[in-house]
C-alpha cells in the first residue's frame, strides 16, 4: 500500500499534486540555510508549483537521446537506467529526491523509446528494386490527385511460399479503373523498392519512419491490378477503414475540385487527392495545419456537440432541473471528439490534442481550470510513452510548440485583452480580432523555427491567412461538414455538403490568394541540430517559469536563430544511389545528374543550402565563377579559394594531375584512378555499401561523412552489402526513380 500510494504521488506531480511545490519549499529551504541566496530562494518559491512541468521535457530529451545514438542498445538498458532513479524519486529525501525526478523522465523516455523499437517487425532486408508479381490484402485506398495508392498486408512477391511481415504500399496506374475496397484480396505486377535512404547524411530518415508505421516496401504498378478475392472487411479498424473510404467517395462525387478534397482531409483526414499546387499553396500561406487534423479540428467538433447537446438538454425542463447538464454536455463532446480521432485515422496530433481533451474533461468534472500547462505536459508525457518515435518529428514539436505558446502567451497578456474588452459591438469585435491576431501570432511564430528546420522556409502571411480561414473553417466550414455526416446514413447529404463545398473554396482560395502574394515564402538557412534543441530549451524555458527569470529563455532562443550562421554546411553531396554529385560554392549551387537521377533527392539538396535554383555542372573546355574548372573529362571543384580542391571523375577518365587534390568524387568506380598516396574517395562502390556522403573541404584536407557513419547501426538501417556481392550496375529511368519514391 506504501508503493501504490508513493506512486499516485509521484504521478500526481504532473497534475499539480503537493509533490511539486514540496521540492520548491525544499529547494528555498536547502538554498537559504547552505547558500544564503535570498533572491534565488525566493525565485524557487514562487516557481514551487512549476517543477513538475519539466518532467515531459526531460522525457523528451531521453528519447532524442535514444535516437542520437549510433548503435542499437542492449534490450536491457532502459531497465536499468529506470528502476534506480524511479527508486530513489519515490522512497529517497532531500536532495536525492530532487535529483532522481528528472533522472527518471529522462530514463523513462530512453526506455520508452527501446519499448517501440522492439515492438516493430524488423526490416524485410534483401528486398529487390526490380518488377515483381505483389498479392496481398488491401489494408487501405487512398484517393491521390492522378489515380489511387493501395496499401497491402500479408504481401507475397511472386508468389512466395512466406508473407512479407511488413506492409507494400502500391500506386495504381492511373488507367486503373478497378473496384478496390479495404479487405479485397489482388495481385499487381509492380516495380517495388523498399524505402529510401535519407538524401543526404543527417537528412530526413524515411527508412526510419517506414520503420515505425509497418512499411516494408513502395512502388508503382506496371499494368492494372486484379481482384481475387471480394471481402467485407471484420476488424474493426477495417471497418473504419472502409467507413472513411466511403465518405471520401460520398464528398468527392459531391464537391468537385480540390475544395472536395479539402473537405474529405477534414472529415477523414486523408489529405492525398489534394493537388500538389495546392498543397504548396496551404504549406506558403502558413494554412498547412488547417490539412493535419489536429488539435483545432478536434476542438471545432467537441464545440459544436457541446453546444448542441447544451440547446438539447436546455430544451427539456425536467433535463434543466434534475440532471447534471454542464457534465453531460462535457461527456458527450467527449464522445464526438473520441469519435472523430477514431474516424481520421488516430495519428498522433489528433491523439494527442484527444489527450488534452480528457484533461479538459476531467477537469471541468471535477471544477478545475481546464486549460493549463499541466495538462499539456501530461498529455505530452502520455504520448511519449505510447509513439516516442514521433518525438524527432515535425507535428509533434509544431504542435506542442503552439500549444505551450498560446497557453503561456494568453496568461502574460490576459489583463491587456481584458481591459481592451467592452460592453459596445466595437470593443467586442476590436477584442475579437485581437485575440485572432494574438492567437495566429503566437502559435505560428512558436512553430517557425521547426518547420524552418524541416522544411526550410518560413510563411510571411501566416497571420492575416489565419486571420481569414481559421474563422470560415471554424464556423463554417466544419460544422457543415459535421451536419452532413450525420445526414449521410438518409442520403440527405448533399443539403449540408454543398454549403461546405462553399466554405471550402473560400479556404482554398485565401491559401492561393496569400501564397501568391510577393516573398509569400522566405528561404531560411539550415539550422542545425543543435541550433534547434537550443532553442527548445530556450522556448520551453519561456514558457513553463512564471517569474521574470522566464526571459532569459529569449537568449537561447536569440542564440538558436543565429546558429544558422555558426554552422557550415558541406560542399559536396553524393546521392546514395550514386546519379547526383551537388557542389555549393560562393557563385551558387551545381548539380550532376545522370539518368534516373531523383528530383525529390535534388530538392532536399536545395533546401539543406537554401538555394532556389541549381546549375549544371559546366561541360569540358568551361568554368563556373572561377570555381569550378572543367578539361579532360574531369573537373577540378574549389568552392572556396582558400581551401583545398575536389577533383570530378567522369566516366572514369584518368586524370592527368592529382595534385593538391583532398578527395575524388566521381559517379562510377574511380579506384586506382590516381597514385599513391591515395586521396579520399567518394564513388558508386562508396554509396552503395554506406549511402549517401557529404563532404566538406578544408585547408588541411577533406572531411568525409557517410549516411550509415551518421546514422550507425540500427534496427532501421539496412545491414552492409556483403563483401563478394556486386552493386546494381542497371539504371532505371528518371519517372520510375521519382514514382517509386
């Protein structure tokens, strides 16, 4: 009983249990009797409650830590690393008390990262990139703007006598006129591959999040798929499955165009039918996240249900007397909203703003203050336990980035929007806007700097964008969709869909309007990950201290901004599968591209260096800037004067001077091209046995960065070539390459 009850303590500190302002009062007891520091007694006193917040922080920080790593952890080391420190938080005093805490959030989210890990099929290693007969079962049918993608499970490649454990995920032809539904059983001859390596070392790691969602496999068909086998789907995530499949059909036939993909993203959350333009134009006009059903979604749908079941309970006298209305209207919004996680496909930012609606329900139950920074750290501590994998990526840090902002924001200007509220119309919609503007401001400024790091630009208009279609969406848009949903089962759908199909358009035309408009996007350095985690701290220092103290967060988020410029990105890249060599020089960026080259690598390449645009690399008998010099069939590569050259191979031609040169790249073997002693090499046997490289040239010599280096040796990661196999010799070409990814 002493465990169970030292346990709900100690979990009871997120909640603003007693523990957390004990270890305030004991740190400005320990402070005043060993140090004397008044000031910094004082400033734990008033900080007594806000401990505990920092508990989710250092979980995070133990999962990053976990995926830092260059190699896989005994099983036995989250065990280890949590039961000393979690010992010592429930039975120790004082000081080691105080200690163990963040010790343990911080083993806690190492562990929970292994826990995932381990709980994932291992990789289909020796997959082929080559055409294959695929049979499987159809686990799900996304509409894309030009056809269909399929999703398979239990697939079998040529008929193979053993399934696959992981998933093949096929885009059909776009001729494809099959009937396909979630539980059919096909087969499809396609080109299959499994996932890509990142583009460049430390680059976004598809293989590591096909990892985490069971895919083993991508491509495309090469001729139309057949049905095999016609079944109703009996699991009930096939039943959702299908169920969200229907509806997409049902809005498609009734909103044409992409305001009805629009429309089907927000009421199932898939988001592949909306046309690639203008996906661009949501992502430039900062309206991005009105397509990643999150938090505003679900928050739309439970006030809309609370304010429907408020009228339905107010309407009955005997309801209005006896019955506990304000609870029960809280538990059906509930409801609704666990309801509409379940229905758009129960991803993470939806799972976790349906955490912190639980929170907010409990809270109302039980007459507490529903929004707090409490219940964000609790809602983030429960995720990071549950999918620790998402810690590293982007709708995870936006989101809660947001939430923490306009949580701390709104309690720091709270008596300035309340004095500028009034009894006149004007007051009130000067107050409404302002909290708008505030609202758009605060959340999307929070979330700038990761989606700068990951997607390499910042939004100028995000406010006024938001200003605009946050409203239509609100109240508009969604709650027509809500009312169609459940008018769809009589077939009198169309009554509420065609007003949606409006509201829709509206939004996507603010996103084109605002992302049309001049400098809509700004390209921004790349910040480094270091730069990134410094800011974070800096952000959640901020955010989570309620003194002045706070403010010196703005420090290390100043020093985070900056980092771009304290960081140098490389010179040379060579893609892993050895078709594109890119040079960043002070003249701009150059790029070698042999057939089947991928334009999807290409691009990752121009936002790491932030550059719009690349030039070829110039042919024999020419020069670029005085930076790059071509003869011979070889080109001599200085992007700066002041350190050493890198010398191009093409086509193995022999070079006929290796002097001064630090290292050879070249797109075929090149071994053996100059005397000894050798420079470094970076060729196609480089690539294919540790991926992609990076290179940087320095007045001493070249510094050489392989992806399997930077990534090492983990669960994700496809193991070395052996030593006698011989690397794929044939080229594919260039929409293959492209499509398959």
């Amino acid at each position: 009983m002493e465990l169970v009850l030292a346990l709900r303590s100690s979990l009871g500190s997120l909640l603003g249990s007693p523990l957390s302002v004990a270890v305030g009062r004991r740190l400005r007891s320990r402070l005043r009797w060993r140090i004397g520091f008044g000031w910094l007694a004082a400033w734990c006193d008033a900080e007594a409650g806000q401990f505990a917040l920092w508990l989710p922080v250092f979980m995070g920080a133990g999962v990053l830590a976990y995926y830092s790593l260059r190699f896989e952890p005994p099983p036995w080391w989250g065990p280890v690393a949590v039961v000393p420190p979690l010992a010592l938080a429930v039975f120790g005093r004082g000081w080691l008390r105080l200690a163990a805490l963040p010790a343990a959030a911080l083993a806690l989210g190492f562990a929970s990262a292994q826990v995932a890990t381990a709980r994932a099929p291992p990789i289909e290693a020796g997959l082929p990139f080559r055409a294959t007969i695929v049979t499987g079962t159809i686990r799900a049918v996304e509409i894309l703007p030009e056809g269909r993608r399929i999703t398979l499970e239990a697939a079998r490649l040529d008929d193979a006598a053993t399934p696959l454990r992981r998933a093949v995920r096929i885009r059909l032809r776009k001729t494809d006129a099959g009937d396909f539904a979630t539980g059919d059983t096909v087969r499809v001859r396609a080109l299959v591959r499994p996932p890509s390596p990142p583009s460049y070392p430390g680059g976004w790691d598809l293989q590591r999040d096909a990892y985490y969602t069971g895919l083993g496999a991508s491509g495309f068909a090469l001729g139309p798929a057949e049905r095999l086998l016609q079944a109703v789907p009996s699991a009930p995530l096939r039943l959702v499955q299908a169920l969200r499949e229907a509806i997409a059909r049902r809005v498609s036939a009734v909103i044409p165009g992409a305001a009805g993909q629009v429309a089907v993203t927000l009421l199932t959350g898939m988001q592949t039918g909306i046309p690639e333009a203008d996906h661009q134009a949501f992502r430039d006009s900062g309206l991005a996240h009105l397509l990643a059903v999150a938090g505003l979604h679900i928050g739309i749908v439970m006030g809309f249900f609370l304010a429907v079941s408020r009228i339905g309970f107010a309407a009955s006298v005997h309801a209005s007397l006896f019955w506990p209305c304000k609870q029960l209207t809280v538990v059906v919004a509930l409801v609704a909203g666990a309801a509409y996680m379940v229905l758009t496909g129960m991803h993470v930012p939806i799972v976790r703003s349906f955490s912190m609606a639980c929170l907010f329900t409990v809270a109302v139950l039980a007459g507490r203050n529903p929004v707090s920074l409490r219940g964000l750290g609790l809602a983030g501590a429960v995720l990071m336990l549950l999918a620790p994998q998402e810690v590293p990526g982007v709708s995870f840090q936006m989101s809660f980035s947001a939430v923490l902002a306009l949580i701390s924001g709104y309690e720091a200007v709270r008596p300035w929007l309340r004095r500028l509220q009034g009894k006149s119309r004007a007051r009130r919609l000067a107050s409404y806007v302002a909290a708008l503007a505030l609202t758009s401001a605060l959340a999307g400024t929070a979330s700038a700097p990761y989606g700068a790091y990951h997607f390499g630009h910042i939004q100028a208009y995000f406010i006024l964008a938001n200003m605009v279609a946050v409203p239509l969406t609100a109240l508009w848009v969604m709650p027509a969709g809500l009312i169609a949903l459940g008018l769809m089962p009589w077939g009198l759908d169309r009554l509420a869909l065609v007003p949606m199909g409006w509201g829709a358009e509206a939004v996507v035309w603010v996103a084109r309007t605002a992302a049309a408009w001049p400098a809509a996007t700004v390209i921004v350095p790349h910040v480094p990950a270091w730069g990134l985690a410094v800011l974070s701290l800096g952000l959640a220092w901020l955010g989570l201290w309620r003194t002045k103290l706070r403010l010196a967060g703005l420090a290390a988020i100043v020093l985070g901004v900056i980092s771009p410029a304290l960081d140098h990105p490389p010179d040379l890249l060579l893609s892993a599968d050895a078709r594109l060599l890119g040079v960043r020089t002070e003249a701009g960026v150059f790029v070698q591209r042999t057939q089947g080259g991928s334009s999807f690598t290409r691009d990752a390449w121009l936002q790491y260096w932030a550059a719009q645009t690349a030039e070829p690399v110039p042919n024999d008998g020419t020069a670029a800037a005085g930076v790059i010099a071509c003869a011979g069939g070889n080109c001599l590569l200085r992007p700066d004067r002041d350190r050493l050259a890198a010398l191009l191979v093409r086509d193995g031609v022999r070079p006929r001077d290796c002097k001064g040169v630090s290292v050879i790249v070249s797109l075929e073997p090149a071994r053996g091209l100059c005397p000894k002693p050798w420079p470094q090499l970076a060729d196609r046997f480089t690539v294919w046995r540790d991926g992609s490289v990076a290179i940087w040239l320095r007045p001493g010599g070249a510094f050489v960065l392989t992806d399997r280096a930077e990534r090492g040796a983990r669960p994700w990661v496809p193991p070395p070539p052996t030593p006698h196999a011989k690397p794929p010799v044939s080229a594919l070409p260039q929409a293959s390459t492209d499509e398959a990814e």
